[in-house]
C-alpha cells in the first residue's frame, strides 16, 4: 500500500527486490543499489486555499496529509512548523479528504501530485518543492549477490535507455532518469 510497506517486508524477506525512494531511515533495513529516477516532492492545496507558497501553507489551524511511513511525510514533517501533519495510508485516501475539504493540502512526489490533479478540480499543486530524493532499485540486507546483480542492470537499463522505456511505458514520461554513477576506466 506504500513505499513504507514494502520496506517493512523487506526483513521478512517477502521480496526478493524493490524500487523504492532513498530514505537513510530505510538503508539501516534494506540495502540500496544505484537511484534510477529523481524527483522532487511538494504540496498540493485543495480548492478555494489561497497558498500559493509553502509558508503560506504552513500556519496554525492548516491541516496537511502524508502518506505514512514514507520518505515524503518525513520531510514534510521536517519542513512544516505550523501546519498540523497527519499520516494516511494512501494517495487515494488523501485524494478523498482533500476533494472532501476535509484536509488543506497533501505532500506527494510531484509526479503522483500531477496525476492526481485532473481528479481535483481547482486544486493547485505549490511550484515550489520542499524534497528532492531519487527512486533506487533495493535489497533485503545481506543479499550482497542480489545486490550486485541489480546494480548491474539497473546501471545498464539507464546507460541503453530501459530505463526511459520503462519509465515513459509506466506513464511517467515528466520523470527524470538518474544520471549513470561513474565509472572508472
């Protein structure tokens, strides 16, 4: 249901690899590989929220949605000092309260933010971020041949252009590709 989710699963060993955000608070439970896609996160605020920036979003009485255990709700909680932050289970959820007037503004990568907005009449997602962070390919800890291996294909998906592929096929065309890591020759 979440990136938190899946990361919880990890020591159960109910995958084998994932993709999911860069977060230190998830490296001390699974072991990450090379970032293949970056992106930043901001708020999006409901109808008729005259917040165009994020410290206007962020006053007393302003209630703001995040997803729980997720790389974003962390730094959402990082950045608001006045807004009150809850934590949801889902976009989904959020997307509801929020249409609902329930909520003011939701955190999100800025890619979800902008898939949700045609479902949110009015609803303006904030220009500017509070988050930058990047997608990486992940393994549970200690399995160091796993990782090798999807280091491997995850540097060549990006160097041969998979990577693109993948991300445009997944109708994530607006993502950035994470540069390939250096290599020496």
């Amino acid at each position: 249901s979440s990136s938190g989710a899946v990361t919880a699963a990890g020591p159960r060993n109910e995958w084998d690899v994932t993709f999911v955000p860069r977060d230190p608070d998830r490296a001390a439970v699974i072991d990450f590989g090379p970032d293949y896609s970056v992106f930043d996160s901001t708020f999006m605020v409901r109808a008729g929220l005259d917040a165009t920036t994020i410290s206007e979003l962020d006053l007393a009485g302003r209630s703001v949605g995040a997803v729980n255990s997720t790389t974003t709700g962390r730094a959402a909680a990082r950045t608001l000092d006045h807004a009150t932050l809850s934590s949801y289970d889902s976009g989904d959820e959020m997307r509801d309260l929020l249409s609902a007037g329930e909520i003011d503004a939701i955190a999100l990568g800025r890619l979800t933010l902008t898939s949700l907005a045609p479902s949110l009449p009015g609803a303006r997602i904030l220009r500017e971020g509070f988050h930058s962070t990047a997608t990486a390919v992940a393994v549970p800890k200690g399995h160091s041949a796993a990782l090798a291996y999807v280091t491997a294909f995850v540097e060549d998906a990006k160097r041969s252009g998979l990577a693109r592929t993948a991300l445009d096929g997944a109708g994530l065309g607006a993502a950035r590709v994470a540069p390939p890591a250096d290599h020496a020759e």
